[in-house]
C-alpha cells in the first residue's frame, strides 16, 4: 500500500482500487475507484425505514449511510472497466444538510 498527501488531497492505492479526498470549491470530495464488476450504488432503493431494524434482514443500509452523510453522490463506470464513486459534503458554515 503506498500513500502521499499533496496540496490538501490524501490519495491511497491498494490492490484493491484508489481512494482519495480532498476540498474542492468549498466541499469536501471523496473519490474511490477500483476494478471490480460494475455497480452502481445511485440505483440501489431506498430502504423501507417502516420496518422495525429487529424485523430487516441484515444488510442493504450502507448506500442509505451513504446518502444521508453527504450532499451528493455520483457514480460513473470506470474506463476500460470497474467503477468511480464520488461523494460530496459541504463545508463551511452551512455544512449541516439541514443549514
């Protein structure tokens, strides 16, 4: 695993893909990339939140824990194969997603 921090931006690299963050025009950007089958998490359904936790079967809330911790999230295949993920959150004053 190799890691650098340059102009704000921490990027690691691991066999299994290549994440990195950073501040971009005031938002704080994540990005993580690899090479595994396509899958987009911007597809995947809301979950139904009516369902007692005791009563979900396991599973299925981490693109819920993903959408309700940013401001946004985009997905896009990956050239020549795999996926790229970007989340975003506000930063500053109005960093609550209810400011």
């Amino acid at each position: 695993m190799r890691e650098s921090v340059s102009a704000g931006t921490a990027v690691e690299t691991s066999g299994f893909g290549t994440r990195g963050a950073g501040l971009e025009d005031g938002r704080f950007v994540i990005r993580i990339q690899d090479a595994a089958p396509e899958f987009d998490p911007t597809s995947v359904p809301e979950p139904d939140m009516s369902v007692s936790p005791m009563d979900r079967r396991p599973g299925g809330m981490g693109v819920h824990l993903m959408r309700a911790c940013t401001d946004a999230m985009s997905y896009r295949p990956r050239p020549g194969g795999g996926n790229i993920l970007t989340l975003v959150r506000a930063t500053g004053p109005d960093w609550t997603k209810e400011g």
